[in-house]
C-alpha cells in the first residue's frame, strides 16, 4: 500500500540547505582571512625593501676592505644588488606562488562541492519520484531490493572530501615552476620599467649661496651618473669648476651626504628618509624651516645640494654644513629635525 513520505522528504531537503548554507560561511571566512592576509603582506612591502638595501649596505661594507678606487665600488656595489634583487624576486615569487596554488585548490574544492552537491540533489530528486510513484503505484518487492542495491552502488566510491594535494603531481609540479618563472620575470620587467623611467631633478649649487638648476635623469641613474651631468651644466657658469671632477663633488640630500654608488631607484623604492625631508622625491618645495608650523612637512622635499668637497672641509663647522652627516642606511628617520 502507498505511503505517505512528504515528512522525509522535507527534512532531506532541510539538511541538503543545512549543508549548503554551512559550506558558504566558511568560504566565506577563508576569503576574509585571504584578504587580511594581502593587507598584511601590503603594509610589510616597505620594510622588505629597506631589510633589502640594508643588506646590500652591510654586504658591501663587509666585502669591502682597505682603499679601493670609485669604479671598484661601484662594480661590487651593482654586483651584490643585482644577487640581492634575484634572491628577493625568489622569494616574492614563491609566496604569490603560493597564494595562486591556494586560489587553484579552492576552485577544485568548489568544484569537488558542486559535485557533491548535485549527487546529493540527485539523490533527493529521486526520492521524491519514488515517494509519488508510491502514491500512485504499489511497488513489488523485487522493485524494491533492486532500488536498495542500486542505492548501495551509488554510495560505494571515492570520497569526495578527502584533501589529495599533498600526493605527488608531475603536472602541478610544472605548472607551479612555470608559475614562478613567470612571476620572476614579470618582477624584473616591472623594475626595469621603473629604473628607465624619467623623473626631473632640481639641485641647487652651494658654495655659500645657493645657484639652482634642472637636469633630467632616469630613476636607474646613480649620484656618480647625475653629479657628472651636473658638473657639465655647471662648468660654463663657475670657473673653480672646470678643472673639477665628479670625485671632488659631494650630493647633500636632506642633511645627509649621499654616496656617489646609490641610485635614485635604491631611495624610491624603499621610501628612504632624510633629517628634514624625504630622500625619494626630487621636486622641491617650500623650506620647512621658513614656515611657522614646522609639523606640515610630510613628503615634501628641499633641493639637493651639489658641493665641492674642499669646500666642505673647510665650512663643515658653519651652518648649513654643520647639520650633514653620512648617509647611514640602518638609520631611521621617523621623524624630520629643523634645527
């Protein structure tokens, strides 16, 4: 006789929605923590930059024994900042790796759900056409072991929800690798693109006053590059510098004295800052030290100065040439002094 089975069905139904609505909170929960993690991992891109630079400062420092000649400086300088931007690229490149691995697997666990899923509304479709059709027509037994054998084949196979991706893939192996390579070079092109691109200087010619010029540089271009390009713009206007080379010059950025093998890239990236003004923009405002409120001076920044280093030595007790000091790349300045 037919019987009625609209109750298990419903609550069939109940615990299908049950499960569904479960699965979407936790996507939902590993995509806020995704997303938590990137702004993390945003904030902490300054401080990889300036440990980046630091290293190549200390490295140097280290490999670096006795007097050697401007040119040797600068070829180990280039050499250990090229290792240090191939080892940074590796491990930028296998932590987005990572994050795109991550992407992949929680398409294929979507996917893996989805299935499941449709088995299991497949399953209550079919009870509910067996319900009806008990309704109508009494089934015979035979009907009914062969349903029941039928049902115990479906549910025999493989586990759906069991995590494989920690078995060896040949092929996820080859798509991780050409993933990385990918990531390395799209890096390196990106900062190439920087380095090439133009940015315009103003400096300003101290030899007790001040005589401001322009040149235009590319961000690559290091302090030996531009005060060479300086020195020809300048020898036309000022006769003690005709006979001058580019090490006699000195570059006063910000109070600090900066090394003739620093590149303009190496402040930019790593938002690199001064005593009284940031050392990674070029354009120039107002002197905070003219202003009443000294606390506006964010990222605005002063001209740089172009100095003969003997006349450096013998000013170096009168202001302005008594605030320079050498530029220290493991010294912070959170906060810019006027005085």
């Amino acid at each position: 006789m037919a019987q009625y089975k609209g109750a298990a069905s419903e609550a069939g139904r109940a615990m299908h929605l049950m499960k569904k609505r479960e699965k979407q909170r936790e996507q939902m929960e590993q995509m806020k923590q995704r997303i938590a993690e990137e702004n993390i991992m945003k904030s902490n891109i300054d401080k990889k930059f300036s440990a980046h630079y630091d290293a190549v400062e200390a490295e140097l420092k280290s490999s670096t024994v006795g007097l050697v000649t401007l040119n040797d400086m600068k070829a180990k300088q280039e050499a250990l900042v090229k290792e240090r931007e191939k080892q940074l690229a590796k491990k930028e490149q296998s932590k987005e790796l990572q994050l795109k691995l991550e992407k992949l697997r929680e398409k294929e666990r979507k996917k893996e759900a989805k299935r499941k899923i449709s088995s299991l509304s497949f399953t209550l479709e079919e009870e509910e056409e067996a319900g009806e059709e008990e309704e109508e027509v009494a089934m015979d037994e035979e009907e009914l072991e062969r349903e029941e054998i039928t049902t115990k084949k479906r549910k025999m196979g493989k586990n759906p929800d069991v995590d494989t991706s920690f078995l060896p893939d040949r092929d996820r192996e080859e798509e991780e690798n050409r993933l990385r390579e990918e990531l390395r070079q799209e890096w390196e092109a990106k900062q190439e693109k920087i380095k090439s691109e133009e940015i315009e200087i103003t400096f300003s010619y101290w030899d007790g006053s001040g005589h401001r010029r322009t040149v235009k540089m590319k961000k690559g271009n290091t302090m030996q590059q531009f005060l060479q390009k300086a020195l020809e713009i300048l020898r036309k206007d000022f006769s003690e510098l005709r006979s001058a080379g580019v090490e006699q010059l000195m570059y006063i950025k910000e109070d600090l004295i900066i090394p003739h093998h620093h590149s303009f890239y190496d402040f930019i990236v790593t938002k690199a800052r001064g005593k009284s003004g940031p050392l990674f923009n070029f354009d120039v405002h107002d002197d905070v030290r003219l202003l009443s409120d000294a606390t506006v001076e964010k990222d605005e920044s002063h001209a740089g100065k172009v100095v003969l280093r003997s006349w450096y030595e013998k000013n170096k007790h009168i202001f302005p040439a008594s605030r320079w000091e050498p530029y220290d790349p493991e010294k912070k300045w959170d906060k810019y002094t006027i005085r």
